[in-house]
C-alpha cells in the first residue's frame, strides 16, 4: 500500500504501508483519515492515514467485492458472493447486513445527493436503495449479463450501469426511465461521472488487429458528453 502526498513536486512515493497479500480494491474515507484496502484473500485492512498504521484487520470467510465508504465517512459498505451488503464502522464491527440479491453483488456507489446509493449484481439487475432507511425502491433491469461497474451523475438524476455487453446502460434514477444506450463494441470495465458536469468516462476490453492478424488490446479511455 503507497501513498503520495501531490502537493510534493518530487513524486516520490510518501509512505509505503505493509499489508497482507495481493490488493484489489481500495477506498478512501471521505474525511481523509482512513483507508479501507481489500485482498484477494478476502482480508479487509482499515488504515488510519493520521499515523500511516492499520488498525483493525479481519479476515472474511466469503468474497468479499467491491466496498465504499458512505458520504459522511462513518460507515463502511461491502458487497459479498452471497448477495448482501454489510455495513460496518471503522473497526470493522457488522452493523447491518442487507440479503438485496440472491447471487454476488459486484458493485455499490453512493449518489453525490446522499439520498440514495445502488448495488450492480450477477442477476444482471441494478438495485436503487433509499438513505438513511435502506430501503430498495427501485430496480433497473436492461442489462443482461453480471453489472460490473455504476456510477451516478453529478447532480444524482442519471445512473449508468454497465456489463461484458458492449453497451452502457444510462436511465433516470427517480423514474427508472431509459435514457440512452451508448453502444462500445467491447465489454466495458469502468464507467465514471465527472463531479461536475455531464461527462462520463468509460473503459472497457477494446482490441483491435494487426496486419498479420495478431489482436491486441487498446487501453482506450473514452469520454461522453451527455446533455441534461
């Protein structure tokens, strides 16, 4: 686990923080003074970014998959193989558990507004949950392979999913209504708002050709402007 401090004009990495095994996701605390970072031996580790120590270490006895911290930075939400969500505090004590699908969540993001966040799943199906309440409230069901990535526009109206379908999925979050369907040609890996304005980045699996045949892969970053 690195850290750079970005302000420095060196670029020479700030600290390096030992952690257990290979990592694959990490998040930050919105208040910056701690870091959740996962493995892919289901080890969460919290790290309090004050002092550059973990603090508590747990071991899952499922998969764990994506996590993000909520918007206040008091809890922290995982996603699991066994469909639910867990909801934890900084030292990793289950707060709450939420059976939201009968097979792995992959995903979970929480709308800029606060009011609401959603989980992609296996099922193919994107699940619109209230805040504080955790309620489930609606459903968005065009995809039709496991959503691997969403994410919510600037001012929380569009949502957008997206799976190994070469196409992302962008519909009204309070009505549910399409949008638009952005065709890729490639499965798609990652979608991201801008925080500001109405522009979405997406990445995915692009290959192209060469002469002799040969595919390689491309590393595209590609970048939508949405009207409102």
């Amino acid at each position: 686990q690195r850290i750079w401090d970005m302000r420095q004009s060196s670029g020479h990495c700030t600290v390096t923080i030992n952690t257990i095994g290979e990592n694959i996701n990490i998040a930050w605390c919105p208040d910056g003074n701690y870091i959740a970072v996962g493995n892919k031996d289901d080890i969460i580790t919290v790290i309090d970014a004050r002092k550059f120590k973990a603090t508590k270490i747990q071991k899952f006895n499922h998969e764990v998959n994506e996590f993000t911290w909520d918007n206040a930075g008091k809890y922290l939400f995982m996603t699991t193989e066994l469909g639910t969500i867990e909801v934890f505090n900084h030292e990793l004590r289950r707060l709450k558990s939420i059976h939201a699908h009968p097979s792995n969540i992959y995903c979970i993001e929480f709308s800029p507004c606060n009011k609401y966040f959603a989980v992609g799943s296996a099922d193919a199906i994107v699940s619109l949950f209230t805040l504080p309440e955790m309620i489930c409230v609606k459903t968005y069901t065009r995809l039709e392979c496991p959503v691997r990535t969403i994410s919510f526009s600037h001012d929380s109206s569009m949502i957008t999913a997206a799976s190994e379908e070469p196409h992302i999925d962008i519909s009204h979050v309070g009505t549910g209504e399409h949008i638009y369907t952005l065709n890729t040609n490639a499965p798609n890996n990652t979608v991201a708002w801008n925080p500001k304005d109405y522009l979405l980045a997406y990445a995915g699996d692009e290959r192209e050709h060469s002469r002799e045949g040969k595919a390689y892969d491309l590393g595209n970053i590609r970048v939508l402007r949405c009207s409102s």
